[in-house]
C-alpha cells in the first residue's frame, strides 16, 4: 500500500515514542499525556495526535501548540452532547473522537464542526480477526471510509 501512512497508536510512554519512530511511525497517537510523555512526542518531530477529555486538558495541549486532539474516552466520557459542550468554549480545536464509537453514532460526531474526523474499531470486530475472515473487515472498513453526516 503506497499510498499508506504507517502511525502508532495507543502510544503510552516515552520509550514507545522512540520505538515507534524507528519503526517507521509518521504520526503519534496517545490517549491522554504525561510530562514525559509529552515532552518525548514533542521531541520526536513526528506530528502527535494527544489524548484529552476534559477542558483542563485540552487547554494545557493548546497551550503548548495542539490545536488536533484525541477525544478519549469519547462515549464514556459523555459523548456527544459533552464534545458539544467542550468545543464551545475552545473554538480553535479540532477533535478525533475515539471510545465507544460506532458506526450507527459516528455521523453523530462528524456532524460537529470541532471534529475532524472519528476512530473506533467496529470495523475489526475480534469473531472476525479470530476467523480470518478479511473480506469482512474489508467491507466493513470501506463502508466506515464512506461515513457522513
């Protein structure tokens, strides 16, 4: 696939920073930040997508340059109606939503301004992966890649 982008995702620690840059990662994505951590993403050169629920939060990363975050845990942390309620106020950032996410409630979240786009795991239900069963999570993927709101 040329045309891919390879990332790291779930990105908890400094020393994951580092390995994944040596693989080969092009983007970082955590979901939430320490010091440590932070200061290893921003020392990396690699674009980073932190994570951040709450406004404290999102207001520290933008305060450090951040205007694309993570929205971690998205439904448990009160979904929509609290992304809505969040972006008010922090017009500037943009959002990726991800936790809980479906395909039935993505439009719900694309539908936002601040969100520039959702991630979930639907598409790779684990009966599937355990099953091979690849045309199925291809389907699923490419229905996920038409999603609007």
């Amino acid at each position: 696939m040329p045309a891919a982008i390879p990332g790291a995702g779930t990105v908890l620690r400094p020393a994951d920073v580092t390995a994944a840059v040596a693989a080969g990662a092009r983007f970082l994505v955590s979901p939430g930040v320490t010091p440590a951590l932070l200061g290893a993403m921003d020392d990396s050169g690699v674009p980073a997508l932190p994570g951040a629920a709450t406004a404290s939060e999102v207001m520290a990363l933008a305060e450090r340059g951040y205007t694309s975050l993570k929205f971690f845990p998205a439904e448990p942390a009160g979904g929509v109606p609290y992304l809505k309620a969040l972006a008010g106020p922090l017009p500037g950032i943009r959002f990726c939503p991800t936790g809980g996410i479906t395909a039935q409630i993505a439009p719900r979240y694309l539908a936002l301004p601040s969100v520039a786009c959702v991630g979930g795991s639907w598409m790779v239900p684990p009966a599937l992966v355990a099953a091979g069963d690849w045309p199925a999570i291809e389907r699923l993927a490419a229905e996920a890649a038409t999603l609007t709101v």
